[in-house]
C-alpha cells in the first residue's frame, strides 16, 4: 500500500493518512478539523517497523474502515538548550 500524507494548515502537528482510494473523499471537517485545511505532504510506500511516524498496520486498518488515519506527531519546534551550568 502507498500512503498519502496530508497535513493541517493551522494544526501543523497533526497529519492525515489516506491511500488513493479514499483520497477524494478526504477533507479537514471530515477528519475532525472543521474549517482548518489539508496540504499533501507526499506519498510514500510501506515501510514496516522502520516508520517512526505512525503505526502501518493500525493506520491501514483506520483507512479500511473510516477513509482515513489520524495522528499527531512529535512536535518540529527545536528543543530548548539546558542551562550551562544548572543552579
């Protein structure tokens, strides 16, 4: 299966997965986002246990049965620097 990933416009942690079957029905009030928007990311094959995104297997069987997967990632904000010398 090839996963299209979508992304929130406002809520840019969270993302969306489909697969081209279900793509035309996607939209952000559909996956629980009213009135923010869907970017595509890219489309991108099954990795197995190497994907440190999301679960495969949890999100192939969300698509089967809701069109779609969910889930919010780690945030990409830097992390904050420790203090040179702690107190």
């Amino acid at each position: 299966m090839d996963f299209i990933i979508y992304r929130f416009k406002r809520e840019q942690d969270d993302f969306v997965v489909t697969d081209a079957e279900h793509e035309g029905q996607l939209s952000a009030d559909k996956c629980g986002m009213p009135g923010d928007e869907l970017e595509k990311v890219g489309i991108f094959a099954e990795m197995g246990e190497q994907r440190a995104a999301f679960d495969e297997s949890l999100a192939e069987r969300s698509i089967e049965h809701q069109g779609f997967y969910r889930f919010h990632a780690k945030t990409f904000e830097p992390v904050a620097k420790p203090p040179l010398s702690m107190p």
